[in-house]
C-alpha cells in the first residue's frame, strides 16, 4: 500500500503541517480558450505546443502576482 492509499497517513501528515504557503503568483496563459478534442492524443499535441509557448515566454507575460489590483 502506498501512503498515498493511506488515509491514516495522509491526516497524521496534514495534523503535522497544516498550512502551506501558497505561490506568491497566479497563472495567467496567454490564449487558452475552450476547446474540445476528439481524443487524448490530440489534446496531448495541443497541450505539449502550449506547454512549450509558455516556456519560451517572459515570466512576466503569464505570472500574475497576488497583491496586484488587476488580478482580482
């Protein structure tokens, strides 16, 4: 079994450390839109060219920082 299957587990480790400090960002993706695919190996190729524009961006482009007003 693995302590992920362990609910036992799972709350002994929530009890010992009950907060978790959230980002001090949210994610904003430039262009993702609804879309709908006819099967997992096309939503895989659409996921892999998003994935692969998101790195080749600034930080600053799809990082949205909490305390800003705009984000809200």
């Amino acid at each position: 079994m693995k302590r992920t299957d362990d609910y036992r587990a799972k709350i002994e480790m929530w009890a010992r450390q009950p907060h978790v400090e959230p980002l001090p960002y949210g994610v904003r993706i430039p262009g993702l839109t609804v879309k709908r695919f006819s099967s997992y190996a096309e939503f895989n190729q659409w996921k892999r060219q998003q994935i692969l524009k998101l790195a080749q961006l600034d930080p600053k482009e799809w990082q949205i920082p909490y305390d800003d007003s705009a984000a809200s």
